[in-house]
C-alpha cells in the first residue's frame, strides 16, 4: 500500500473485515493507520454512523469517532464539539447503561473549559436517567458525582456524598471504588 501510494481497496477491505467482526482491534487499528496517511477523513463519520447503527455498544466504534474528529481538527472547534457531545447524548437516551457513549461524552467534558460544552442540558440528561435507574446506572451517577465536585459548593459536595454512598451500597462489585472516592471529598472553597 505505502509503496504503491495507492489505498484504493484497503478501507473495502477494512470495511469487510469489520464486518465479519465489528470488534477486531487490529482492523480499527489499521483502519486508523490507512485514513491517517491517505488523509481520507471525509467519509469516515458516515462510516463510523453507520457502524454505531449496528451496534452502539462497539467501543472500538466510539474510539474511532474520537480519533477522527480530532484529527481532522487541530483544535476541534466548538460547534463540532457540541454536535459530538448532542451524538453521545442521543445514543445514551437510547441505552443509559452503556459505557461507550458516556465516555465518549467524558472526553469533551475533560477537553477543559476552552472545549466550551455546554453541561447544563448533560447534567439534566444525567439526574433524569439516574433518577430513572438509581441503583443501576452507575455511569450517570459517576457523572454527576464528577459534576457535583466541579462545582465545589457545599450542596452540590453534599449530593455527590449522598450519590455515593448509595452506590456504595447498590453497586457492591464496586462498593470499595465508591466508598474510595467518598473519603477523597474534601470540603467545599465556597458554602
């Protein structure tokens, strides 16, 4: 392929191998590789779209989608930072328990405050499906614990203790994480 400079049938064939299997780490991994160096970045959401459609759960998907947005940005401006985060969001509206598109939403919340994300519409989007899976969503109330301590006020430090403790008992596969990052709270800057 380098040599011939030609990249012609490799992502069909990515593209098959992923489809045979839509998991195999080795073919994102040189799918990743043959965008990169044929620079062939303009149809790739569609194909990441289109797998996320068979299965939304395919982590290598979500992974994929990363690497191409912030690739074919230097700095990934805003609008496309809140159009990604609105795709997470849609997919987690559609399956609350799964991990991949709460991640995926986790990356643009950790970008900074210069990724400029609007949190208010995920925060309600959290409280409202832990609200309707208290004991079972761990990755909305692991969000809101996260979002609780960012704010750093003594209400919000004491709904993510309260958070907490509930996972502590609800979880018990992860008792001892969450009764960890409970004795990590320290007390608030701000009352």
């Amino acid at each position: 392929v380098e040599r011939l400079n030609d990249s012609t049938v490799e992502l069909a064939l990515v593209a098959e191998a992923l489809t045979d299997d839509q998991k195999n780490y080795h073919a994102w991994s040189y799918r990743q590789w043959v965008v990169k160096r044929f620079s062939l970045w303009d149809d790739e959401l569609a194909f990441v779209d289109e797998m996320l459609l068979l299965d939304m759960r395919n982590n290598s998907a979500w992974n994929h989608r990363w690497f191409v947005i912030h690739n074919m940005h230097a700095v990934v401006p805003a609008d496309v930072r809140a159009r990604e985060v609105q795709v997470a969001a849609a997919y987690i509206r559609r399956a609350p328990h799964n991990e991949s598109p709460w991640n995926y939403l986790r990356g643009y919340l950790r970008e900074g405050p210069s990724s400029a994300v609007d949190v208010e519409p995920i925060e309600r989007m959290a409280e409202d499906i832990y609200a309707e899976h208290p004991a079972t969503c761990i990755f909305a109330a692991n969000l809101l614990v996260d979002l609780h301590l960012q704010a750093n006020t003594r209400d919000r430090i004491n709904k993510a203790n309260e958070i907490l403790q509930a996972l502590a008992k609800a979880d018990t596969v992860r008792a001892a994480y969450w009764t960890y990052r409970l004795a990590q709270i320290t007390k608030p800057a701000t009352a």
